[in-house]
C-alpha cells in the first residue's frame, strides 16, 4: 500500500471554505478503483492548515496523479495557499488500519 500524508497551508481568507473547494476532487478520488481512503482533518491548533490523508493499492497512486482531477486540482489550487504542501509518502505493508495494541476496548 502506498501510504501519504500532505499537509496544505491554507492561505486565512481560503481556510473556512477549503472543503467546498476540495469537495469534487474528493469525491472522484475516493471513486477510484485503487483508492483506500482519502481523508480531510483541520489541524486544533492552526486553522488554517488541512491535513489530508491518503492510501492507495500499490500501483493505484500513478493513476491518480494522472487523472483528469488530479489535474484539475493542482492547476485551481496554488493562489488558494500560503505555501507548498508538505508532503511524506511511503510504501508500506498493509491493505489497512490495524488496531492499536496499547489501548484495547471491549
């Protein structure tokens, strides 16, 4: 599986809006067939930044760069923020969330 994290800092005046703005491009990217989750978070402590978290089967990540709203996506959102995501990706093991061992709930 092909884990990713990106952080977007989103410029004050875009911030209450940003899900609006990635709402179609949620939408088409969580379709795909490769596509394990896509997941939007705000950050507690600065509004202003959204952290999205994303997996996809093995092979599934390049078709999704090269899709039509992947595309769409970057070329609308530069003047939407502050500065350039950040980003970690990594090939993992896996097909999933497991459970964490330190906390168990009956």
């Amino acid at each position: 599986m092909i884990f990713i994290v990106v952080k977007f800092d989103v410029r004050p005046e875009h911030a209450e809006t940003w899900m609006d703005h990635v709402a179609a491009f949620t939408e088409a990217t969580r379709a795909e067939s490769g596509n394990l989750w896509f997941d939007w978070s705000r950050s507690v402590e600065n509004p202003n930044e959204y952290v999205l978290v994303e997996a996809f089967k093995d092979d599934a990540a390049e078709a999704h760069v090269n899709s039509e709203h992947f595309k769409t996506f970057t070329a609308e959102t530069p003047d939407k923020l502050a500065s350039t995501p950040r980003i970690i990706s990594r090939q993992i093991d896996g097909e999933g969330w497991d459970e964490m061992g330190e906390i168990s709930v009956d």
